[in-house]
C-alpha cells in the first residue's frame, strides 16, 4: 500500500482483530490483515484521511415557503464545498485504483517470471542434483559467492514483493469469503440452540399428550388385523367348501352349479382378497382344470345329443333296403323327419349344454370339432351302407340289357369294392343310391335339427325362460372369446382363468375402449361366429356327402354314358333329387357333385351322339333307297313330338306328358304305380315315375326301328303300317334312314327334355347329325358314291325321287325341331343357335332344290341323246313312203322315257315338284327339240308327213305331262315347238 497509516489507526486494528476467535484468526498473518480492503468500512478507527465533519447550526428560515429561492442556500452551499470536493476526490481515487487492482491481476507473476532466471521455477528444482547445483552456483572463490547469496536475496525480495501485491491485489475477495463464514457460523449456533428448544419441547408433549393416545390408535390396529383375520379365516373356510362342492359336481356332470361356483372362484382370483394365501397357491390351476373337465363334459354330451343318440335309424334303412333288394319291392321308408314333440324335448335337452358352453367361449371350438365329427360320421356311414349292401345287390339276377357285361359271382368274391359297383346293374345301382340317399337324409335331418337348436337359443329365445341365462352368458362368452384373441395376438396363449380377468378389466374400464369393442359390438360378433360355425358344420357334412356320392358315380363313369336313356335318368333323377334335397339343408350349391353330374350327363349325351353318328354313317352306307312302308309307330312319333308340341310349346309338363301317353297305355300305368308310392318316398317316387316314363318311350321306339328295319321294298303291308307318312296335312315317301333319323331326333328330344342342363349340347348334337345326314345323303345320291357303298348299278330317278322325299320331309320338320329343343335354352344362346338351324334348313333346301335339277338334268341328257340319232331317223324318211301310220322311233323312244319319269315322280314327290320339275323339262324340250327340226333338211311329202306325225306325237306328250301353265295360254304347256308346227304346217295343223 502507499499509505502509511498512523499508529493510532494500526493499533486500532490489531485490538479489532483480537477480539475474533482463534478458530476465525489463527489462520493470519500480519499482511493479510493490513490488506483487508473492508478495514475503513468496519471500523472508522483508520482516520489518518478520514474528516471531520463541521457542526452546522440548524438553519432557520425567515421566508416563507413559496419564496424560497437558490441564493437562500448559498450559504451553507459556500461552507461544505470543500469538503465536498475532498469527499469526491478521494472516491474517484479509490474507484480508480480498484479499476487499475483488478486489471493488473497476474502481471506481478509475470514481472517476476521476467526477473528471476526459468531455472528456479522449473518443477524438478533440486540444488541436491549435480547440473542442477552448477547452473544455480556457478561460483569458483568467495567473491562470486558473496554477489550469489546477494543475488539470490535480490531474487527472494523480487519474488516476496510481487507475492505482496498480488495477494493485495486478491484480499477483498478473501476477506468477502471470511465475512460470509463469520456470518454462517453464527447462524449455524442459532440454529442448534433452536433444535435443542425444540427437542426439549417435543419431549415434553409426548409425555403429557401423545403416549395415551398411540396406546389407543395400536389397539384399535391390533382389532382391525384380528378382524381382517377373522374375515380370511371365514373366505378360507367358504373357498375350501367351494372347491369340494365344485370336485362333487364336476364328478357328477352338474355343469351349471359348477360353472357358478368357478365363477365365484374367479371373481376371488380376479379381487386381493386371496393374494398373499399360500395355502391357495395352486387354486387357479384347479379352477383351469375345473373349467377343461367342463369343457370336455359338455362338449361330450354335445356330441352325443348332436350325433350318436340318433337311433339305429341307419341300421333299419339298411335292412329295409336289403329286403327291398331281395324282393325287388318297394316298402315302407323310413321316417327320418323329427315331430313336434321330439323337436321340443332335443331343444331342452341342448339349452343347458348350449348356455355351459357359451359361459366358456367354447361353443365356437366345439362347433369346430362337430364339424369335424359330424363329416367323418357322414362318410363312415356311407361306407358302411356300401358295404353292407354290395354283396346282396351283387347277387341280384342282372337285368336282360345289362346281362352280358355284369356276370359276376353269386357273391362279388374275389372283386374289389370298385369292380362290385361297376359291376352292379342300373337298377341295383339306383337302389343302392336311394339307401344311401335315405341314411344321408337322416343324418342330415338330425344336424339340420341341430342348427335350428342352436340358431333358436343365439337369436329366438325372447320371453323364454332362459333368455337372460343365454343373453348373460353369451356376453360373458363374447368377453372371453375377444380376450383370447388379444393374448393370442400377443404372442401367448391365456388360460381360460386369465381370460376372465381380462374380461373383467375390460369391463371394469369404460370409457377406455371404443365402440368397436363395446359389450353389444362382441356380443354380435361372438354370436356372428357361433352362427358361421353352426352353418359351417351342416354344410360340410353335406359337402361330404356329395363327395362320396361323387365317389360312387366316378366308379361308373365309364359305364354310364353307355346306359339306356331310362337308366341313365334314373340315376341322373336321384342325383338331382339328392343335390337338390341336400343343398336345401345345407344352404349352399354343391359345385363338386354338380359338376360330376354335368360331367357324367354330358359324357352320357356325347357316347349316344358318337354311338348314333356311327349307327346312321352306316345306315346310309348300307341303304339300297328303296322305298318302305311306314310303321304306325312312326306316324305316332310324328304326332306326338310335333304335333302336340306345336300346341303345348310353352308347357314343358304338358309336353313331356303327351309324349309319354301317345305311345300306348303303359305310359298311363307306370304313372299310376308311381302315384301308389308311400308319400314319404318322394325320392323314390321320382325316379321310378320318370324311369317308367323313359322305359315306354324306348321301347316303342325301340319296335319301331325294329319294324322299320323289317320293312323293305317287297314287304308286305299290314294293318300297322302305311305307305307314307304323314306331318302337317302332307304325305312323304320314306326309306330306312329317313326313319332311323326320325327315331334318333326323337331321342335327342327325350334327352332334350329329360336333361334340361344339356339342352345347349344336345341342340349341337342335332344340328352335327342333320348336317351329316345331308351332307351324306348327297354324297351316296348326287355324287353316285351309292354304286360304290352300297352296290348300286345306277343312280335312277326313283332313287333321287326318294332321296327328294326324305330331305324334304327332315326340311318341313326343323322349324317345329327348333322349337321344342329350344324350350330349354337359354335365352342368350337363342340367337347363335337360330342362325345354326336357319343354314341348316338352307343346306337341306338347296340339296332339295340340286335333286330337282338333277332330275332335269337327267331328262336334258336323254333328250341330247335322243336327239343325236334324229339325223339318221330322218334319212329314212326320204326314202320311197312308209306304210306304218306310227311316228318315229325317235319321238316313242323319248315320249316313253318322259311318260316314265312322270310316272315315278308323280308317284313319289308332291305334285308341286313335280310341276315345278316338269315346267323346266318342258322349256327344254320346246327349245332344244324346235331348234333340232329346224335344222332338218326336208325335201320330200312322205318326210314332210314324218315329221310332222313325230312333231304331233311329242306335243302331246308334253301337253299331257303336269304343268302350273304359268304362260296362261289356252293350251298346255304352249311353247317353241308349238310355233314350229304352225310355221311349218300351218295354223290348221297346229
């Protein structure tokens, strides 16, 4: 410091300092206190510059207030001013030097680095060290020794003096420090001395007041906890008669009151009131073992009630369809169908089993497996039936058509299950159809019994008296179910136990979960899946049943395309009937049987198509076109498919009716043995109704071919057959293929009506074998592939004549064919189907149409011929005269030929062909005949006469042929020739 201060002022300081205490003051040394910078402000005793102030006399104040002005201070302004100035002097100096302190804090040290050699401030300085001991005394005599102690003293005082200044320089923060410890020391006394009171105190309250009143609060305790104890004694005692009561009633199959009590048990587990209980450790495993006894006792009894209590009811089918097939008679079916009664009490008998299995959210899973159950039954009782019943149909007498391919042993020993069925005949084999028919009706009558049970608790218990029972218990189910599916979604699987509990959380949470997983949300879900399994079940075991009958008709599928049409439709009827009798049950289509059906129906109507496409080919290879009388039948097919169709078109019943009474009286008494059967046996009424219909449909088509074949050119007519046959007020000439056809279109329509599904490929069929007849018949006919075929000479006009007959008769009857086959087409393929017949009808006529002109063009040629002779013939006339009065060989030879043509054909063709056909022959014989006579040189009378006779004799030869006299003239067929005979011999002559 540069200020000296007196020795009062110092003495001052050291007696304040004395008076700390040694644990604040030991610490000290003379420097620091004299650089205490806060000594003049803690004690005024430092006044070697303080001054004095003056005494100032109260001033007084002669004016009044409000005129008070500057000059009135003056002064006292004028007495304090100087020391006013030293006063602001010695601020500004202090201010000063503690600005220029703290910025040259450091630069002592640095100033003392400058002065001092590095040597000395080197960390590992040791004078005790040789180098070290040498670069510090580098001395060799006294001299130098005494300037290096005296340089070293330099170098102390230099060190000492700017440590000085730098703690000066560094005192006001320390002696702050000092102050605030002084200040915390005092506090911390304080606070002490306060504790101790407080301590003392408490004291004192706990002994007046606080001990009797925590004696009172611990035995009021010490009654809870023996309360408490009490209360888990008595929840011990009821847990542990609710596990016997729940062991009694689990061993005796009393599902209700135990699922009451588990859910006693459960509401125990899912509160604290068991936690801490070691002796119910295990009680949640005996809840959950509780619970899958449960399960396991109702999915049991389900299944017994839903499958295995139906009776022996397949068992007595089976032997009513054993007796049936030994005695090949109808009896009396079995009743399958529940009465009311019986529906009530398999209603009550399922309730409680129901509402057990939706408190435990297993009726899904339970379903499941009934499903599984359910298909399996299915086909072990289909199985069953099959083998049961094979050896006694296998035994039967096979019927007379089927007798060459199915002989077999009395017993099918030594063939496997696939060759005894394919080794039963039709018949056998519907019967054995209709048993299995019936035994899958039963089973599916029960399980439709069952879905009504179910879907009459889930939806239709309203004012029952369990209503509340299955609502409560399918929203606890529903809770259950959705809290499996969350664990399940987590990766685990929960106990049943654990599912309450969650359930419980969820129900104990609203407002947390939104309304997609409200309590009435889950309720419909949970029964929208009891539902879906209820129906699924059903549905698969008739998805199994279809399987198997598929099976059995897969077995047969290469035999039964080449079944007769009524045995075919018997066994296509009761498949249809069982389709359609099990998909009424089921509630769904069978696509998989359906399509084996189809299959085997399209199969059945292409093996007939090939098998009659090869029949005609060789019935028109082998056909001689000889005319034949027409057996009755013939014209009662005729009248039956076109006639009758043509007024009952739109009815298909009507149709197919009229068609079946039109052949004879046992069509009438296979309907009324069909309309004896028991009303039960619908299925069985079916198929024999549409069998019997079939077998008299055939078999009088099948005399009429017979009758046709038998028939010839020379046969003898009889009573029951005519020479043409007859359709819409016209007669036709046939020969055999024409009747053949006649006989498989009619079969097309049978397979028409009776196979509704294949009308659209029998329609193909028709139109493939029409345009293979025509397109055959002109080959063997037009084209003379006859003579080779079918040994021919030639190909004449009663040979075209006949052919013209039939392919006009097939040409009149497409439009009436078109309109019964297309009663059963679509609508959408009408169109493309119509345009098929229309260049049907349009091939056939043209092909009609080219006979005509053949037949022209036959008359042309032999005309040609006739004419290349005439130059000769009229030579002779110029010889000397001819007593024969007889025209030429030339106009008898033709006039012959033609009178012969005109007979045939008048005989055979309608007359408008005929006319049509003899108006183009009279044009060519007009023209062609005049044109030759005009090129005739005639000198002579007698060749003249000649001519003139032949001219006559061939006019009236055309004259007399038939003739639409299209010219309108007076005379017949009036032409070329007729104006040659006038200009030649004049107007009288002609």
């Amino acid at each position: 410091m540069d200020l000296q201060p007196s020795p009062s002022g110092r003495s001052s300081t050291v007696g304040r300092i004395s008076s700390f205490s040694v644990a604040d003051s030991g610490g000290q040394t003379l420097s620091s206190v004299l650089n205490n910078p806060h000594a003049g402000k803690l004690e005024a005793s430092w006044g070697w510059w303080s001054v004095a102030p003056p005494e100032f006399a109260p001033l007084t104040s002669t004016k009044a207030a409000c005129d008070l002005t500057r000059s009135d201070f003056q002064s006292y302004v004028s007495s304090i001013s100087d020391s006013y100035y030293r006063f602001e002097d010695i601020r500004n100096h202090t201010t000063k030097e503690q600005t220029l302190d703290v910025d040259n804090i450091g630069e002592a040290l640095v100033a003392c680095l400058r002065e001092v050699p590095a040597l000395y401030f080197k960390e590992d300085f040791a004078l005790e060290d040789g180098g070290t001991f040498r670069a510090a005394c580098p001395f060799t005599d006294v001299s130098e020794n005494i300037m290096l102690q005296e340089k070293l003293s330099h170098y102390l005082d230099v060190v000492e003096l700017h440590l000085v200044k730098e703690i000066s320089l560094r005192s006001n923060s320390f002696f702050e420090a000092q102050g605030q410890l002084q200040d915390l020391n005092v506090k911390i006394v304080e606070g002490c001395n306060r504790i101790r009171d407080l301590k003392e105190t408490i004291r004192l309250v706990d002994t007046d007041l606080v001990d009797s009143a925590r004696q009172i609060q611990e035995l009021n305790a010490t009654r809870t906890n023996l309360l408490a104890l009490q209360h888990k004694l008595k929840l011990i005692l009821s847990v542990n008669q609710a596990l016997s009561a729940l062991k009694l009633l689990v061993a005796s199959s009393e599902c209700a009151g135990a699922l009451d009590i588990i859910d006693d048990l459960q509401h125990l587990l899912d509160g604290d009131e068991l936690s801490g209980l070691h002796c119910f450790r295990h009680l949640r495993d005996h809840v959950v073992t509780s619970i899958d006894s449960i399960n396991s006792i109702l999915s049991a009894e389900f299944m017994r009630a839903s499958i295995h209590d139906k009776g022996d009811k397949d068992s007595v089918i089976l032997l009513k369809a054993k007796a049936r097939a030994s005695i090949s008679l109808n009896g009396e079916d079995v009743g399958v169908n529940l009465d009311e009664e019986e529906t009530t009490n398999f209603r009550d008998r399922l309730l409680p089993l129901i509402i057990g299995l939706l408190r435990t959210a297993k009726l899904p899973f339970v379903l499941r497996t009934y499903h599984d159950t359910l298909t399996a039954d299915m086909k072990t009782a289909i199985k069953t039936a099959v083998a049961e019943l094979l050896p006694v149909l296998v035994g039967q007498p096979p019927e007379s058509d089927m007798g060459a391919e199915h002989t077999v042993d009395a017993d099918g020993g030594g063939l496997s299950l696939a060759s005894k069925l394919r080794s039963l005949s039709s018949g056998s084999f519907v019967q054995l159809l209709a048993a299995i028919f019936k035994i899958v009706q039963a089973h599916l009558v029960r399980a439709a019994e069952v879905k009504r049970a179910i879907e009459w608790v889930m939806c239709n218990l309203d004012g029952h008296y369990a209503a509340d029972s299955v609502a409560a218990a399918i929203a606890l189910g529903a809770m259950v179910a959705e809290s499996s599916q969350e664990s399940n979604g987590q990766g685990g699987a929960l106990p049943l136990s654990a599912s309450l509990r969650s359930t419980s959380k969820v129900l104990s949470s609203p407002g947390k979960g939104s309304d997609a997983i409200s309590p009435s949300n889950l309720s419909k879900n949970f029964r929208a899946d009891v539902l879906r399994e209820n129906a699924e079940a059903v549905f698969a075991a008739c998805d199994a049943a279809h399987g198997r009958w598929a099976k059995l008709l897969g077995v047969r599928a290469l035999l039964h395309p080449k079944l007769r049409l009524q045995d075919f439709l018997s066994i296509y009827n009761i498949t249809q009937e069982f389709i359609t009798s099990t998909e009424k049950v089921g509630g769904r289509l069978g696509y998989s049987i359906r399509g084996t059906l189809q299959s085997q129906a399209k199969s059945f109507v292409d093996f007939q198509h090939e098998s009659r496409m090869t029949k005609i080919r060789a019935v028109l290879d082998q056909e001689t076109w000889v005319e034949v009388d027409v057996p009755d039948e013939f014209q009662a097919i005729v009248s039956s498919l076109f006639d009758s169709e043509a007024i009952v078109s739109g009815s298909k019943d009507n149709a197919e009716s009229n068609m079946t009474e039109s052949y004879s009286n046992e069509g009438s008494q296979v309907g009324s043995v069909a309309q004896n059967e028991p009303t039960d046996s619908s299925n069985t009424t079916a198929v024999n109704a549409a069998q019997g219909k079939a077998e008299v449909i055939e078999r009088k088509k099948s005399d009429a071919v017979t009758s046709s074949q038998s028939n010839n050119s020379n046969a003898i007519r009889g009573k029951n057959a005519t020479q043409t046959l007859e359709y819409g007020g016209v007669s036709y000439h046939m020969v055999n293929c024409g009747l053949i056809l006649l006989k498989m279109l009619s079969e097309y329509i049978d397979m028409n009506h009776l196979l509704p599904a294949l009308s659209l490929e029998v329609v193909h069929r028709v139109v493939e074998i029409l345009k293979f007849f025509n397109t055959r018949t002109c080959q063997l006919v037009l084209g003379a592939g006859a003579m080779q075929v079918s040994g021919l000479k030639s190909i004449t006009s009663k040979h075209l004549a006949l052919a013209s007959q039939v392919i006009s008769f097939i040409y009149a009857i497409i439009p009436e064919l078109r309109q019964i086959l297309f009663l059963k087409v679509p609508e959408p393929r009408k169109s493309l189907l119509l345009s098929e017949f229309d260049r049907v009808a349009q091939d056939y006529k043209v092909h009609r149409d080219e006979i005509h002109t053949k037949l022209v063009q036959i008359m042309r040629e032999r005309l040609l011929v006739h004419l290349r002779g005439l130059p000769q013939i009229v030579e002779s006339w110029n010889r000397p005269e001819d007593a024969d009065p007889q025209p030429s060989q030339f106009a008898r030879s033709l006039t012959k030929e033609v009178g012969f043509l005109q007979r045939v054909l008048s005989r055979t063709l309608h007359e408008v062909d005929v006319q049509a056909i003899f108006r183009q022959v009279v044009v060519i014989f007009h023209s062609q005949i005049s044109d030759a006579f005009s090129r005739l040189e005639i000198g002579t009378p007698q060749a003249k006469d000649r001519l003139h006779r032949d001219v006559t004799h061939i006019l009236g030869c055309i004259r007399s042929l038939p003739s639409d006299n299209s010219n309108n003239s007076a005379t017949p067929n009036w032409g070329q020739l007729d104006e040659f005979l006038a200009q030649r011999f004049g107007a009288e002559a002609s």
